[in-house]
C-alpha cells in the first residue's frame, strides 16, 4: 500500500510540474526560451545514467526501483506535454517528420489495446507509449531555438562521452559490457559501455557529440573529438562505424559549400565503394543466419528478421500492438531471447502492422529527401548516422523496456531530427527564432516611430530654431 501511495505522490507531483511547465512552453523568451523542454532533457539523461552506472554495480534493487519511478514520473510529465501542447503551433522544417511519428505511437497504442496487451505488462512498461509522443511534441512545440536544442543535446552527448571514460579509469570491469570486442586489446576483452547499458548505445552517443562539438567548437573542442574517437573505438558498434564513415563523408561534402553538382559527384565518389562493400555482406548475412554465426555486420540479426517475416502476416493490418517481445504477452514473439526487431522497419511492421510500416517508411523517406536540401553538415550527418542505426536497432521504439537509456538516445535524435536543418544565410549567419523576429520588428517599428516623431519636431520648430 505504501508503494502505491509513493508512486502516486510521485506521479502526482510529476503531472502538476508538467502542466506547469507546458503552460510556460511558448511564452519564455530569450535566455528563458524552451528552459522547461531543456529541464526535461536533462533529467532524462541524468536518471537513466544513474540507473545505469547502478545497475553495472550489481545494485540492481536500487536501480530498479528508481527506474520504477522515472518510469512512473516521466510519463506523467509526458502526458501532460500531450494535452498541453496540442494548441501551440509546432516549429519544423519538414512536419512530416513529427506528424508521422506520433501518428506511428497512435498506431501502435491502439493496436496493444486492440490485442490486450495493456493488462498483462506492468504500468511501467505500459506508460513507455508516451514517450516517444510525448518527446516529440515537446520539442516540436518549444519555443528554443534550433542552436539552443543542439547545445543542450551536445552538452548531454559529450557529458555521457566524458563519464564513460571517467567510469572506465575507475572502474574498468563494470564499465565493460557483456559483448566480446572483436579488435583484441591488452586486459580489455568487452566492449566499452561506460554508463551505458549497450556498447551501441554509448556510441552513437559519441557520435552524435562528434558532429555537434566539430560545428560548435566550444572550449577544449578539440579534446572533446579525441574523447569521442576514443569512445567510438573501445565501443567498437560496426554497423555504426559503417554509417559514421558514410555521415562523415556527408559532412565534409556539405559543409563544402559547393553547388548541388559538385555536391551529387563527391556524393556517387565516396557512395559507390561503400555500396560495394555493404552488398555482400547483406547477402551473406541471409544465407547464413543463425545463432552461431558472427556474419559481418548484422550478426544473428536475420534471425529474428525472419521471424518477424513469418508471424506479421497474421495481423497484417494494424501489427501485434507496442509490447509484442514483452514476456508478458503472448504473442508469437514473446519470450524469446530479443527484446525487439533489431530493424526499425519490421519492428514497426510486426507492432503496426502495414499500416505503421507506412508511417516509419514516410519519415524515413522525408529524412532522406531532407538530405538533398539541407546545407547544414550536423543536421546532414546525424540523419545519416540515423538511418543507418534504424537498418540493424529500434532508435524510435521506446515501449520495449519501459524507462532506460534507450529514451535519452531518442531524445537526442528526436531533438536533432524533429525541428529540421538549421537555416543559415550566405554569410552564416543562424536564422533567428519567433521571439528574435518579433524583438527586431518591434525594434525596427520604434526607430520608424521614433523617426517620425523627430521629422513632425523639426516641421513645427522651423529651421535655424531651437528644437
């Protein structure tokens, strides 16, 4: 009984900040523009961190129980970020992106109800199903700008860069994950996770903040990169390192600043080798598929692939619902040994059906149709990283373990992703925000008042008077 107070002081507590905070959404301006959505970012990043780093430890009572309570909290907030919000006017360059990825969470909601799935996973796996909408309008609809996003995103990624390595120099074993590396090194025979609990986890993380601090340069940027190398390395995530390659040749090719031309050439230049080498070892992944095979970059993947492949067609339409690898269930994928697809295309198959595979197949394609348009090299080089991370992990599927780290890497992409490219002009300067529009049209409408004002004096006073 006592547990279920705390959890509804908790969850009441939450919902109240949230209103709160959704009410003040649109109207901070200036430095105060989007604290809220910042605020929320942050405490996302900082709990699941925690819970992380102690559940590494072998605290796992402790771990679980605050996960419990983000996992209660969060969601709180979430929903109140869902009704609160839905009146303001959302800002995004290209708002297929956001409608289709809350069309995608109604789709799959309604499917676990439809299939029962609701009643039979815990509350707190259930209320994961607002965590995607619910990041999504809250950085739709913030009134940050696109610069301010990314430096709370930056600031997040490179704390997470410099905490693993920090955690890795105290405490090497459990900063090490449970997948063997494949480069061998001298008394490291894991892949690094820092405070993480994946490896790919920790470092499309360090990518992400490679991007951001190589546009940013802030202070000691440099030192940064070098982290981020590092943490790349010892995490040793191959189908990102394929992607980070095909991101880093999209950054240098847009921040190039060429014509569209010179752009398409560089693009087929450093695309048709990767495509070479890519082919086979897709090929060869299907034609050996099991458990025991190390098959280049997609491993045992194919496996579940098939699976996926053989049991949708039974609810074709609307999919299995949101919590179809939960062990609580009972769909045909339950209880496995996967916790998801391993694809973001077939998790939204098999959990939306047709029709949620449109949806995510509609963002991805806006994604990448955002591509041939944007001059902005981060903004370029995280949607590629991104893509390439939906082909082998479920970036954009947050119900599956209820709270974890798998949020904040949404968060991060979501953050990126949602509000578009950030629009420069020749001279580079950064397109300025709804409040700085209106603080330089009030500026400019007071000089032509004010100029008025001095031509109607010096009518009256005559020339050669005293004004």
């Amino acid at each position: 009984m006592s547990t279920l107070l705390l959890f509804a002081l908790v969850g009441a507590v939450a919902l109240v900040w949230g209103v709160i905070a959704i009410r003040t959404w649109p109207s901070l301006d200036g430095k105060h523009a989007g604290r809220p959505m910042h605020m929320l970012l942050w405490a996302v990043a900082i709990t699941a961190v925690a819970c992380s780093v102690l559940e590494s430890q072998g605290l796992h009572g402790v771990s679980r129980s605050i996960s419990a309570i983000a996992g209660f909290a969060f969601p709180c907030v979430m929903l109140a970020g869902i009704f609160g919000t839905l009146a303001i006017r959302g800002r995004a360059a290209h708002p297929l992106v956001p409608a289709g990825l809350l069309a995608f969470s109604g789709v799959v909601a309604s499917s676990a109800v439809i299939n029962g799935q609701i009643g039979e996973v815990t509350w707190g796996v259930a209320l994961g199903v607002l965590y995607l909408p619910g990041l999504v309008l809250a950085i739709w609809k913030t009134s940050a700008s696109r610069e301010s996003i990314r430096q709370t995103v930056r600031r997040i990624s490179v704390s997470v860069v410099w905490l693993s390595l920090a955690y890795a120099a105290v405490d090497l074993t459990h900063a090490l994950g449970d997948l063997p590396r494949r480069i061998v090194l001298p008394g490291v025979e894991f892949r690094l996770a820092g405070v993480t609990p994946h490896a790919n986890l920790l470092a499309f993380t360090a990518a992400i903040a490679f991007f951001l601090t190589m546009r940013a340069r802030p202070r000691f940027w440099l030192l940064h990169l070098l982290a981020c190398l590092a943490i790349l390395f010892l995490a040793e995530a191959r189908t990102l390192t394929v992607g980070l390659l095909v991101a880093g040749a999209g950054y240098w090719i847009v921040n190039a600043r060429k014509s569209r031309m010179v752009r398409a050439i560089n693009t087929a230049i450093f695309g048709a080798p990767i495509a070479v080498f890519l082919w086979p070892a897709i090929v060869s992944s299907f034609d050996e598929s099991s458990l025991a095979s190390d098959v280049t970059t997609l491993n045992s993947r194919t496996l579940v692939w098939d699976l996926v492949a053989a049991n949708w067609t039974e609810r074709p339409v609307f999919g299995w619902g949101a919590f179809t690898f939960d062990n609580a269930t009972g769909s045909p994928l339950s209880a496995l040994f996967f916790n998801n697809s391993h694809n973001q295309f077939l998790e939204a198959l098999i959990e939306g059906g047709t029709v949620g595979l449109l949806l995510m197949g509609g963002v991805a394609v806006a994604l990448a149709w955002s591509l041939t348009k944007a001059r902005d090299a981060p903004y370029v080089a995280v949607t590629i990283m991104c893509l390439f991370f939906m082909m082998t992990e479920v970036p954009f599927t947050l119900h599956n373990y209820g709270f974890s780290y798998v949020v904040v890497l949404a968060a991060l992409l979501l953050a990126i992703l949602v509000p578009g490219p950030t629009v420069r002009s020749a001279a580079g300067s950064v397109e300025p925000t709804l409040p700085e529009r209106q603080d330089a049209h009030l500026a400019k409408l007071e000089g032509a008042l004010t100029a008025q004002r001095i031509a109607r004096t010096s009518a009256v006073s005559g020339p050669g008077e005293p004004r």
